[in-house]
C-alpha cells in the first residue's frame, strides 16, 4: 500500500525523470531510501550516451552493494518512477535490496509507447515479481503514473 511518504518519495522521481527527458535521456528517476527514512542516492536514466544500460535502478543496485551492508539493503526501499525492467529487476534481487514501490507499471509503460508511437523496449516487460519474486513491490500509484505518461508523450512529441 502506497503511503503518504511513498507518494513524497515517488514525486521526487518523478521529477527525476523529467530531468533525465530535459537532458534528453528516457524520462526515469530512482532514489534509495534506508530504514530510517534518509534518501542514500538518487539517480536519473543516462542512456542518451548509447549504453542501454545506464538504468537509475541498475546504478542504485550497484551502489548498494559496494557501500551497504546486507542487513541495510534489505531494509532499504527503492522508489522509482517506472517498474524496473527484468535487467533491473534481477539486479534488484541479486544484491538483495527490500521492497520496490513505483509510479507507473510496465505494463503501463508498453500501453504508452503503442498509443505514442514510441519503440517498443527491446526486452520483454516483466513484472518486478516474475524477474524477482521474493521481493516486496507496490505500485502504480494512479495519479503520478499520470504523470509519467506526460513524460513519455513529451518523448514522442520531440
């Protein structure tokens, strides 16, 4: 269930996000969360570059493992404008980060890009849980997947 923290977390992603699209990258932003509520990294998409892989979840993932223990990354919680994709997700997974809490589905996403006339994503949209399915998930929250889906029509419109 989506809280009012999780919601103040997840506008800060998207903001993210609109960054990321305003230095013309995919509109996606991701923070990291500790137990006790401190925000520990944030990140933005940075695909623009031509590596595919410059996910903001994929970078919180790898800087979790190298400066969190395991016992921190289980109780940490990433925020995240869009579901994670299945590299994402397993990355999410294998350094054993907690739950997962985000705007927009990526069933949401695929939906965008056929009504935009955006490429589809050259890799499967799994759910967080068919990639993951130990690790605790909420979301979408309805009214900023909104949000995200005006991000993504900016991106076809440019």
């Amino acid at each position: 269930m989506i809280d009012a923290t999780d919601r103040s977390h997840l506008e800060r992603c998207v903001a993210l996000a609109a960054e990321a699209l305003e230095a013309g990258d995919e509109p996606f932003g991701s923070i990291l969360v500790d137990a006790d509520g401190a925000t520990r990294l944030e990140a933005r998409n940075e695909v623009g570059g031509g590596d595919a892989t410059q996910h903001p979840e994929f970078a919180i993932a790898r800087w979790a493992a190298a400066h969190l223990s395991p016992a921190e990354r289980r109780e940490a919680t990433v925020y995240t404008s869009g579901e994670h994709c299945p590299m994402c997700s397993a990355a999410h997974a294998w350094v054993g980060l907690g739950r997962i809490v985000y705007a927009s589905s990526a069933a949401q996403l695929t939906a965008w890009q056929k009504d935009l006339g955006l490429s589809p994503s050259p890799v499967r949209p799994l759910a967080i849980n068919e990639v993951a399915p130990g690790v605790p998930v909420d979301g979408p929250d309805a009214d900023l997947a909104e949000a995200v889906r005006e991000l993504h029509a900016r991106t076809a419109r440019r």
